[in-house]
C-alpha cells in the first residue's frame, strides 16, 4: 500500500455497505457541519485506553465490550443509559472479583448507529425500498420518506452520542460508580432472579471486604467510589468518521475523536478497500472482526496493514465463528499470528455466528450455542499458549425476549413477549449475568498458582 495517507485517502477505493444519498449537495452541507463541532472523546483518553488493552493483550486485565446491536436515536433516554451501565457494571464487577484483575469496560454505545447489511433492499408485499441501516443513515419504518438515507440523521446522531457520553461521565465519576453502594446497580424487574441473587451474594462479600479494610486503614478507599467506562462502534460510515477525525495538539498523528474504540466489519474488511485504509491512519486502537472466511495469509498482512510497528494495544481482534466451525478455523489463526511475533488482543465475540432464524421469522440465539463457541474459545486459546483477553457481546439491559434459552428457559414461541431489536437479537440481563458468571468461571481456574 502507498504510504500517503490521510483522513480523505480512502475516497480513492472502493467502499462497501454505504449509502447512496439522493443528493450530494445536501450531504457535503451535514458533514461540514459536523467536522465544525467539538470531538465526543479525546485523545488522551484513547492513548489510556490503548495502555489498558495492552495490558489485556498480556494477560494482566480482560475487556469487557457489550451494548447494542445498533442504538436508536429515539430511544436516547437516562433509563436506557442506566440500564445499560447497570448490566455492565454486574458483569465487570463479577469478572473482577473472579479473575483478581482489572475489568475494561468498553460499552457498544454512544454511537453504534449504523449496521452493515446482506441487501442493498427490503421487499414486503410485492414493494421494494432502501434496507435499513441504522438511526444514522434511515428510519426502521417501512415507508419511502423514512428508508430515503438523510444528511440529517448523521447530525442527530451525533448530538445524541454527546448526551449519552455526558450521563456516562457523570455517572462512572459520580455516586452512581461508588462500591459502596452497588444497589445503586440493580435493575427492578429481575431482582428475584437466580443471577440477581448469585449476584447479590457476591456484592455483600466484596462490601465486607471493603468496610474492613476502611476499618484497618482508617480512612475510606477512594478508588472504589469512579470507573472508567470507555465507547466503541463499528466505523462503518466513513464520511461521518472523517468528519469527527482530527489532530490534536502536542500529539502526531490523527485520532477519531468520535468513539475510543472502532471497529472493522466481517464485511467491509478487505484489504484494498476504503476501510481498511482510513483505519490505518488513525491513532486509535482499532479492532477488526475475522472469522471462518479469514485465511492466515489475509490475517498477517490485514495485521501488517494496521499496525506495522507492533505496537501493543493497537490491534484487536474480534473472532466470530459460530460454535459449529470456531474447533477447525481459529487454531491456524492463532498460530500464524503467533509465528509472526504480532502482539494482538484476541477478544471472543460468540453472538454473530449463531445466528438462526426461528420458524415465525424471528432472527434469534441459542443460549446453548453462544456458551458453546464461548468456552470453545477459551479451550482453544489456553491448548495454544495463547490468551482470550477479551469478550464482545450484544447485550440490552432491557428485559427482552430475543434469544431462546438461558435460566429462564426461554422458547422460540416467547420470542414475540419483548422482541426489540431493530436488527440482531440480543442477550437480556439474566442471560448476560449466566454468560458473567461461566466467564469468572474461566478466568478463576486460569487465576496463575500464588
């Protein structure tokens, strides 16, 4: 690849999964806009959070990456974003007290408003329109005016990113955060719940703990009452990317100073496509989804591509199988990447590749399965001397019916109760909470002998 770069460079290739705007015009005017408004994170918090992960990569901490499927515009309110820092905070902090190592919180929010999609449209009743793909882009509606993509949503959607950043802000640094007072984190509908209460017995252990430890001492530990909470998306729209793309001063380089975290899709990942080259570019650490189509040859030049000087932190990678294929494809990845000296976090993301279509049409999950490729890849990485740093899930605080199975039993026929999603089915709070506990599980018995 040529080495010029810069953050408009990947207008010269070919870029998939994107829009056509009826007018251009009118899409020049947003992306102005929005290139004229202050970033939604900065770069020092991208260079901590590229430390943390580092430290992932080695083994010495473990990510936690869970949100939605895709957020909606509409449904930026303070309860969603409590719901969803609740359930990311049970789960950090049952992982924590397990492995006996920091938690990195990394939410799917504050901007996971474009999805990737298998058609270019959506046809009912004999009508085709514009597929939709995401709150940033068009309207889930089925009409002509809301599929019609609008310059428009790519300003709503950034003016709702900076209200959910904002209450995440407050939130990590305020009382909500304190583990003095964890009930702060409970959700109302499912405190009788067998996870509520596993959970609930963790807490008063860890309460113990802390009160007698403030009695020894003396005085109270400030570390426990603020946590760091940090964002990712998919960066799949790249005019809204390059428009919240910067320098900084007393730093080189670019950042995306529009999410800490982005990320690469299985289907934009191509190594002479436009995505690829804008993430090059950039100074954030990036991830990048691979699976069952990803031959060792791609994965040791996409690598080379991204991140030519090794550095640790950068470079993520998100494997997503399914529980049927993740025994035969992963291990040659592994081991190629191994053989190359490149320094990666190897991140689980078990939801993607099990997905099924139940018999009334509901895109769904087996519990069964996303447990499957989950401890599958843990297996898998401890044969190889290899670390699962990490897990990538799409999870909802909400109390949904979207994936069958879990403690509660869920069946295909309960799938219509609470079915929200607009595009992938996610896990619910007690089916995130079981998924918690399997990986302390894990992350206990792989705890190195003291």
């Amino acid at each position: 690849m040529n080495n010029s770069w810069s953050p408009s460079s990947w207008q010269s290739r070919t870029a998939l999964q994107m829009p056509v705007y009826p007018d251009q015009a009118v899409l020049e005017n947003a992306l102005q806009r929005l290139a004229g408004l202050p970033p939604l994170v900065t770069s020092w918090e991208i260079e901590t959070l590229r430390e943390r992960l580092a430290d992932a990569a080695a083994g010495r901490a473990f990510l936690l990456q869970g949100g939605d499927c895709t957020e909606s515009i509409d449904d930026c309110s303070t309860d969603g974003v409590v719901r969803q820092m609740k359930v990311l905070m049970q789960m950090s902090l049952v992982l924590m007290q397990a492995s006996l190592k920091k938690v990195i919180r990394v939410g799917r929010i504050a901007g996971q408003y474009a999805k990737p999609r298998s058609s270019d449209t959506e046809t009912r009743n004999g009508v085709s329109l514009p597929v939709y793909r995401g709150d940033i882009i068009n309207r889930s509606s089925f009409t002509s005016e809301d599929r019609q993509p609008n310059p428009e949503l790519l300003l709503r959607g950034y003016e709702r990113a900076a209200l959910t950043l904002n209450f995440i802000r407050a939130l990590s640094v305020g009382g909500f955060a304190d583990l003095h007072h964890p009930e702060n984190w409970d959700l109302d509908f499912c405190k009788d719940t067998a996870m509520a209460r596993q959970y609930h017995q963790l807490v008063e252990s860890i309460a113990e703990s802390l009160r007698f430890m403030e009695t020894v001492t003396g005085k109270a530990l400030s570390e426990t009452r603020s946590v760091e909470v940090y964002t990712s998306h998919e960066g799949l729209h790249l005019p809204y990317e390059q428009a919240q793309t910067r320098q900084v001063p007393r730093r080189d380089g670019w950042y995306n100073l529009s999410t800490h975290l982005p990320w690469i899709g299985y289907r934009t990942a191509q190594l002479d496509g436009a995505h690829i080259e804008y993430f090059r570019g950039i100074e954030n650490p990036i991830g990048c989804k691979i699976g069952a189509d990803t031959k060792p040859e791609y994965l040791i030049r996409l690598l080379e591509i991204l991140n030519p000087q090794r550095i640790p932190g950068r470079m993520m990678l998100i494997h997503r199988f399914g529980h049927q294929k993740i025994a035969d494809y992963l291990p040659p990845l592994i081991r190629v990447v191994q053989g190359n000296g490149h320094p990666v976090l190897w991140c689980a993301d078990p939801m993607h590749g099990n997905t099924v279509s139940s018999p009334a049409g509901y895109k769904t999950r087996r519990f069964e399965d996303i447990v499957s490729e989950l401890l599958q890849a843990f297996d898998i990485h401890q044969q190889l001397d290899s670390n699962l740093g990490g897990v990538h899930l799409e999870l909802t605080g909400d109390n949904v019916t979207e994936c069958t199975g879990g403690a509660r039993g869920l069946l295909e026929q309960d799938l219509h109760r609470a079915y929200k999603s607009l595009v992938d089915p996610r896990l619910n709070y007690e089916q995130a909470m079981e998924i918690a506990f399997l990986i302390a599980q894990r992350l206990k018995q792989n705890r190195p002998a003291n």
